[in-house]
C-alpha cells in the first residue's frame, strides 16, 4: 500500500497493492492493522456504505456536527472527482479544498478524516462509490455546503451543471453554516 499526502496534510490517498495477471486481479481493499501502521489514523469503523449515480451527479458537500465521521472512500465502478473541504474552524486549513479522480480502474481510495466536508462528482457514465464511515449517520447534524460555494471556488471539471438531490439543491454558503470549532 502507498499513502500520499495531499494539500490538506489530514486527508490522504491511499493506492493499495495490486496482483494482477491474466485470470483477473486481487487487491486488499482495506487491511486495518496496514491502514494503522501506514497512516498513522486509528479509527473503527462502523457502518459501509454504497452509492451508485450517473455521470453529473454531484453528491454533497456534507459534514455532521455531531457524530462528526471520517470516511475512507473508493470506487468500485466508474470514475468519480473526490472532493474535502476543511470545516475545522481552528483549523489553518480552514475553507480549503482539495480534490482527487477515484476510479475503479486507479483503485485509489481517499481517507477524509472528521472535521471535513465531503462530496463527489462522477465522471463516467455512471459510478458505484462505496465508503466506510467512523460514526453513524445523524440527519439531524447533517450540514450541505453550496457546491458552487464561490469562496470556495472548487473546480468540479464540469462542463454542465451537475445533477443534485433536492437536499443538495437546498445547500448553503460556507459562512453562513455552522461549522466545528
């Protein structure tokens, strides 16, 4: 396995190791003694979850104040542009972004610790994006950051507008949301 840092020194990219040869391919998508020992991040996780979307879905940008998750994500299917956002107030990082391609051909997965907001835009003509997440999901606590937050100012490499919920469609400026301290 190979840990990269990124712009953001919290959120990583991990590239697993991969044996391949005529009949097919075999990768440990997750190894938590591993993911320990090479990252430095000790965290259980507690629920996986699976999305599938078209090409133009845009899903996010979202963080939970309470039940605050750290999620490692990867692509299954497809090929998705992975978005954090640092919501970390005391944080110099803060508002910052950073972005990287998942595919399911790349097998690269990134860790986006608490304190960030996330989202995704696929890329392909469709994606299935699976994720492990380090606490439940609490709708309550949910927030949703503007997409086109323009203090932002994330390039989604979007020719078109994107695809969004209805919840997306509702989501609000940075500076006007709640964030973690």
């Amino acid at each position: 396995m190979n840990v990269t840092t990124t712009e953001l020194p919290d959120v990583l990219i991990i590239e697993p190791q991969v044996f391949g040869d005529s009949r097919g391919f075999f990768f440990e998508s997750f190894n938590d003694r591993v993911f320990r020992e090479l990252t430095g991040v000790v965290k259980t996780f507690v629920q996986d979850n699976h999305s599938r979307s078209e090409k133009g879905v845009l899903r996010g940008l979202h963080y939970q104040l309470e039940n605050t998750q750290g999620k490692l994500v990867r692509v299954i299917h497809g090929e998705v542009l992975d978005i954090a956002v640092d919501v970390r107030r005391s944080s110099p990082c803060f508002g910052k972004w950073v972005g990287a391609r998942l595919s399911a051909e790349n097998r690269r997965q990134m860790w986006v610790p608490e304190g960030f907001a996330h989202g995704f835009v696929v890329l392909s003509d469709s994606a299935e994006v699976v994720y492990k997440t380090t606490d439940y999901y609490n709708p309550a606590a949910e927030r949703c950051i503007r997409w086109d937050d323009p203090d932002l100012a994330i390039d989604w490499q979007l020719s078109e507008p994107p695809r969004l919920s209805e919840k997306d469609q509702r989501g609000k400026l940075l500076k006007e949301l709640d964030v973690l301290p």
